[in-house]
C-alpha cells in the first residue's frame, strides 16, 4: 500500500481523490 492510503493521510483529501487513489491501489496489487 502506498504512502498516499487514505486512511493513513488522514483523511485530507476530498472523497473523489481518495477513491481515485484507492482504486488505482486495488489495480495495482
């Protein structure tokens, strides 16, 4: 998982990013 996963940032960035993010780390695995 990258250093970018939403739920260890914290949450600071809007939903759409954190969904863009978290499928591109399901595409990735």
């Amino acid at each position: 998982i990258s250093a970018t996963n939403p739920e260890l940032s914290g949450g600071k960035m809007p939903d759409a990013g954190r969904n863009m993010i978290h499928i591109a780390e399901i595409g990735a695995s």
